[in-house]
C-alpha cells in the first residue's frame, strides 16, 4: 500500500499492528473536514450517528452507546511499571510483557471486516516544545470524528513528524470482529474484556473493548495526562488536572488562573465563568487539561493540550453554564442524551420543561413514568474549542499563558474554607495532597464519605503518587523561581439544615475577585489553618445576600473536625510508605497546632 509518508517507524508500526489485528483495509486520517463529514456519514448509515435538525442545530450529530460502555472504567486501567511500586498504591499495577501478551491474545484478529484508521494526532499547538505527537490506531470512525474535535489531528501532525520523528504509539480496537458477510451493531465494543492500559516507560497506550470517551479518545486522559504526567517528571514540567481560565478585572489587570476539581465540582462551570460582579471578565482557555513548564523569566506557563470540550451535557443550561450552551448550538456531537421528536437533543438539567415524546439515551421510547432519566447522567457534548464565544484570543499560544493562581477544590460540607491561600509552595503542594471530595452530596458524616483525590489527579497519575508530591515539592527547591500562589477553594459548605451556604455559579467571581487582590497587594487576610482566608466584608456586599453569621460560618474552622481531619490525612499519608516526601509530614505537623 502507499503510504502518504515516510516515517519507517510509523509505516513498521502499522504493519505490524494490521498483521496482528488484521482490518481489512488501512486508512490514514488527513483530518480535513470533507473527510469528517464522509465518516460522519458513514456512521448514519451504520446507525451509529443520527444527524440532528438542521434548523434546531446545525452539522450535529446524536449517537447512543452500548449500555454496558457509557464512562471512564477505572478498574479496568492499568499503570504497566516494570515494577509494582513504581505505579504506586493508587493505581491498578501489571506486568508490562503479561499485560502485552494478554492483549496481543485480544488484538489478534480484532480489527477482522473492519477498517483501521491511522490518526496523528498533536496534544498542545503544533510546533509548541509544550506539544507531544501521538499516532492513534483504531477501528472505530466514532473515535476518528471525535478525535478530530478533542485534538489537532491529520496531514499536518504527519508533515510535523517528518520522516524519523518518535511518537506516542496508541492501539485502539473496539474489539468486535465481523465475519464475512455479519452485519455490524451500532455500537460495537466488548465491555467484558476491556483494558485500558499504560506503558508509562515505553510511551505507550494500548486500548481494548471500550469506545466511549477518556477509554477511547486516547490523547485525552491517556496520554495528556497519564503518559504526560510520567513524561513531565522525567522533563520537568507538570501534566494536570485542571482547568486554564484568563481573568480581567475592571481595572485590566490580567490574571491566568488553572483550577484542579475532582469530577462532579463545577470544574467545566468555572472555566466559563460568566462573573456576578461588574466590570470583571472570565474567558476560557482550557476545561480538563492543563500542561505547565517553566519559562525563562522563572514563571510557571500553562497551556491547554486539547482543541475541544468533552462535556457532561446533564445539569449544563443557560443558568449554570450560558458559555457552554452558546458554544453547542451548532457542530457538536452528542452522545448518551436524550433525543427530541424535532431533532434535537434534551437532557436533565436543560432550561425548560421536558419535551413529549422523548427517544431516551438507550435509543428507546421515553417513558416518564420509570422514574429513570431519559440521557445519561455521564452523557456528553464533543466540541470544538475554537467555535466557544469566551474563548481567550491567547489560548493556542504556542508559549502558554503565564499562571499567577492555581486553585485546588473539592466537595466538602465543612471543614474547609470558601478559600484560603498558602503560606507558601510547600504548603500548597500539602493542601494539594490532601485534596478530598464527597462521593454524594446526600452523604451525612462527612469523614467517613470523603475520597481522598490529590490534585484531583487519583485516577490520573501514571506513576507513584508519593513521587508526584516529590515532583511537584521540586518546583519550589529551583532558584529563580516566581512560581503561582495556590489556594484551597471550596463552593460546598452547609449550614445546620444541610442548604448550600455559598451560592456559586456567577458569585464565585467574589472568590476569583479576593485573589486577584491578594496577588495585586491590595486585600489582607486573616491567617488560619488553611492559610489566609478573607475578611468577609472583602467578599461580599449587600446584593448577595448572606447574613453575617452564614458567612462567618464559610471559614470556621471546628476544632474537633480538623483534628480528625489531621488523623484521616496521616492515614492517608501512610499509604505512600517510604515514598512520600518528608517535607508533607512537616507540614502535616504545622496543621496539627492549630486543633
Ligand atoms: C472527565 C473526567 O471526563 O474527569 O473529564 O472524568
Ligand atoms: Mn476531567
């Protein structure tokens, strides 16, 4: 066959891969938008696609998956360290050549009927020392559509690679062969025997039986953050969690702020902040990802990896999210909503009531007395960053965006402040370590409900958690350095009859609004466990609405909680043996004098 280059790496690669997998044809993506709209096509006729109304929103698509193949399966991923404890107690170890033997056995003749599409794909502005180039492998043109939004993808990723450059090598097969003349299902996959797997030393990712988002779509969560956070502690620089948003006060003064959330926190609903407060600006440069690496003048830069959103659709409207709303009217694909009778897609949440006769996410007819949902609550939106009307003009800027702030969040009903900034880097790097999150809100007894999910990076992190912290401790023994502040951020606090105090959305620009502030020399604070928490006059005003009392009640502090909290923390510190950092367990020490 011709190949439309001349990588022999690559083209050997390829070979190799069809040899085993044997797909009847091979397809090199140029990742044009003739070619999406054929594969887009291809997908309606197959049934896995539904072209939405023209009228009600154009060039979008609706898809449903295999019920049993709807999210991330983080049982199913695995770190392959040549040694156990190099993937640490956080993740799911295996041998690298067992595992390669085990799927090898999976991939044979995985691909049979099908065609395999060779995608090259750039993570980070093409060209950029922050961006990486991965070749994605894959039987499934879902994916191929999909990966076009979520990264820079095709004849220009081929052109940058030239004809000796290395690359991430990414297999993925859905793993549903067709014999001769078997007709296909809409959404083929093979969610028994699904791997989601790493090969942190080899840069390599290998993907078997799943076909939905972060398991398939493997620059995202694969590669820009679990081969990228490995990669980055070799390099020295940071793959995060987080999102990348650039702040404007009245005054002009600019600040890039990133935001690690675990899953479930508004992340996505901060990055397109529309501000409460006059006069202030939020716009976008990033949702999930944030790639961070120190420039010359000692600052740290960020960058977002990704060229589109993968969005939670349910709870998304025009109240809690208008940026994200205004950006899917149009070229969107949507997976696991519901659909409507005109054409166009509904989810719980949606501004409005619930239209009649709903097809619901399983492709059936709703019924709306089931007392079940009609999308699913991971249902999805894929799209592109570009067409988001807040995007930040800056945000493909091939040198990052310096970051002033890093906020670090999770769902806690007490305990932890509406904000508070670090004394310093070590102790932003503790607090970071030590981030919690309640799995429900409906949960009572808070200690019990927490999950541990330091820097929000749990399922995430490609190596030893324990020598994460150490990496990010590193940041702040360089010289030189003029790093960002950090501080713990929390929307979640209760009052005594389990209502939310603090009423988020629009009004956390408060919180953004303290912090530039902060950063300008311009508010003090009060010094606490947590670090320097706000004067509450600084926060809020008359129009919002709180009494005093409530918003005192945002930054206490209970002794006996945060002794118990000192107890979880040290329990959760102990799972990192000999591996974490002694300067962790000095700051868990400083905690310990103010129960
Ligand atoms: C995501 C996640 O999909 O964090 O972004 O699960
Ligand atoms: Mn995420």
């Amino acid at each position: 066959m011709e190949y439309p280059t001349s990588n022999k790496r690559l083209i050997d690669w390829v070979e190799e891969v069809a040899k085993l997998a044997r797909p009847s044809s091979i397809y090199f993506c140029d990742g044009s938008k003739e070619e999406f709209d054929q594969l887009a096509q291809l997908l309606v006729e197959k049934g896995t696609f539904r072209k939405l109304s023209d009228v009600k929103r154009p060039n979008s698509y609706w898809a449903h998956s295999d019920p049993r193949d709807v999210a991330r399966v983080e049982d199913r991923t695995f770190i392959c360290s040549t040694e156990e404890i190099d993937a640490g107690p956080t993740n799911n170890w295996r041998d690298p050549s067992e595992m390669k033997q085990t799927m090898n056995g999976l991939y044979a003749g995985s691909m049979e009927g099908r065609t395999m599409y060779v995608i090259p794909f750039s993570m980070g502005p093409l060209g950029s020392p922050f961006s990486k180039i991965g070749i994605q492998l894959t039987d499934s043109p879902y994916v191929v559509t999909n990966m076009r939004i979520m990264a820079k993808m095709g004849t220009s990723v081929l052109e940058q690679l030239g004809d000796d450059g290395d690359f991430i090598h990414c297999i993925h097969s859905v793993g549903s062969p067709l014999a001769q003349g078997q007709s296909d299902v809409a959404w083929p996959c093979d969610p028994d025997n699904i791997y989601i797997s790493h090969f942190p030393e080899t840069r390599e990712i290998w993907s078997y039986g799943s076909g939905y988002g972060g398991n398939a779509l493997l620059g995202k969560k694969c590669l820009a953050l679990r081969i990228a956070s490995a990669t980055a502690r070799d390099e020295g620089w940071l793959a995060e969690h987080m999102l990348l948003l650039k702040l404007t006060s009245p005054k002009g003064q600019v600040h890039y702020v990133t935001g690690s959330f675990p899953s479930a926190c508004g992340k996505t609903n901060l990055a397109m902040l529309e501000p409460s407060l006059e006069g202030w600006k939020v716009e976008t440069l990033g949702d999930d990802i944030c790639w961070l690496r120190l420039g010359e003048d000692g600052r740290l830069y960020g960058v977002n990896p990704e060229a589109g959103f993968f969005g939670v659709a349910p709870g998304t409207s025009y109240e809690t999210n208008a940026n994200a709303m205004r950006t899917i009217t149009h070229d969107t694909i949507f997976t696991n909503t519901a659909l409507t009778v005109d054409g166009d897609v509904w989810w719980e949440g949606m501004d409005g009531d619930r239209p009649d006769n709903l097809t619901d996410w399983k492709g059936e007819s709703y019924d709306p007395t089931s007392g079940k949902p009609a999308s699913h609550p991971n249902a999805r939106f894929t799209v592109s960053a570009g067409q988001a009307p807040q995007i930040a003009e800056e945000w493909q800027d091939p040198a990052g965006v310096p970051i002033s702030a890093m906020l670090f969040g999770g769902r806690r009903r007490s305990l932890v402040p509406l904000v508070a900034e670090s004394r310093d880097w070590d102790h932003g790097v503790f607090l970071g370590s030590t981030m919690a999150s309640e799995t429900t809100a409906a949960a009572v007894g808070a200690v019990g409900n927490l999950r541990r999910d330091p820097f929000a990076m749990l399922p995430f992190c490609g190596y030893n958690m324990g020598d994460y912290f150490a990496h990010w401790l590193s940041f702040g023994e360089k010289e030189n350095v003029n790093l960002p502040k950090i501080y713990m951020v929390n929307w979640f606090r209760k009052d005594a009859n389990n209502r939310f105090i603090w009423p988020g959305y629009g009004e956390n620009a408060r919180v953004l609004a303290w912090i530039v502030a902060r950063l300008e020399g311009e508010a003090e604070g009060i010094e606490g466990p947590y670090g320097v928490v706000p004067k509450v006059q600084d926060i809020a005003d008359d129009n919002l609405g709180i009494s005093d009392e409530q918003l005192s009640e945002l930054f206490h502090v209970d002794g006996t909680e945060l002794a118990n909290e000192v107890d979880a923390i040290g329990g959760h510190f102990d799972t990192f043996g000999d591996r974490l950092p002694a300067k962790l367990l000095r700051q868990l020490e400083i905690l310990k004098t103010y129960i």
